[in-house]
C-alpha cells in the first residue's frame, strides 16, 4: 500500500467488484478509456481475480485511490516495458466534487515515486487530449513536458480531437 497525506493507493480486491462494475459502465468514461461496450461482472470478477499478478507478468498495475476508506478512483501503470524501463500512467477520479481538492496530484505524486524508486523506471508518459485542460494541468504540475501531439487521434462526436504525449524521466 502506497499512503500519502490524504489518501493512499491499494490493490484491488473481490470487494471492488461492484464499484468496477458501475465505473466500467459508466458511458461517459468510454471516450477516455477508448472503450465501446460494455463489461459483464463475470469478465470484471476475472479481472480481480488476475489483478494480483506481478507488474512483469500482467505489463500493468492498477490501483484503488482511497480516502477515509472511500474509493475516488484509479491510477493505472500500463505498457510496462522492463527492458527500455518505462510505462504510461492513467488516472481517474470519479465523482466530480472529489476532484480539483488534490487527490489526483497526491495520487499522482505517489505513484511516480514509486515507479522511480521502486520499479526504477527511467521514464513515464501519459495521453491526454487537447481538451482535457484539468489533466494537462495536473500532469505538467508534476513536470511531465509535452514532447507530441498526434493530429485528429481521437474521434468524437463533434469531431476530431489532438492527443498530447506527455513524458517525464527520472532525474
């Protein structure tokens, strides 16, 4: 268990599985996560029974971000490449009155910790679309540099959206 000031970052467990269940369905995150359909408890009650496995053998980790025994939401480390020591990282805070109180940033801050010291990654990278002003703000807080933008990269309803590719390396 990663903690912080606030809150703290804790593996999945059996008990998660009817949070994931209303998460992973939720269309509004479908844009973000690039899903299109929806999950069945049986494939996400798999799902936990695997997530226990080691960030070398599953090339990912996904962790619970808790407050007072409460889930806010996830951070994820995926695309694990032990060989070129990187990997991308992914955050969602859920309800909209628990973000923007520094959850996010301290969840954040956590993890690239970990991934430095404990995994001792030499860098990390994050996807955000153009639009998404709050997570590009958060990221670049946390020194993460654009280093790309990937034209019309994601389709959506009023159109086509830029993708930013943001990096830190360890120092």
């Amino acid at each position: 268990m990663l903690t912080g000031e606030n809150i703290k970052l804790r593996a999945l467990e059996p008990s998660d599985l009817d949070v994931l269940y209303r998460w992973e369905n939720d269309t509004d995150i479908w844009k973000v996560s690039q899903t299109i359909t929806p999950f069945s408890k049986n494939i996400l009650s798999k799902y936990l029974e695997n997530a226990h496995q080691d960030i070398f053998t599953a090339k990912q980790l996904r962790l619970m971000i808790e407050k007072d025994g409460e889930a806010l939401g996830t951070i994820e480390l995926f695309d694990f490449d032990p060989i070129n020591l990187r990997c991308g990282v992914g955050i969602w805070i859920v309800d909209k009155e628990n973000r923007r109180k520094g959850y996010a940033r301290e969840a954040l801050s956590l993890i690239i910790n970990y991934a430095f010291k404990s995994l001792h990654l030499n860098q990390m990278y994050c996807n955000i679309s153009s639009h998404n002003q709050a997570s590009i703000n958060l990221f670049s807080s946390l020194d993460f540099q654009l280093v790309g933008q990937k034209a019309k990269w994601n389709k959506t309803a009023t159109g086509w959206e830029d993708e930013f590719l943001f990096q830190l390396l360890c120092e």
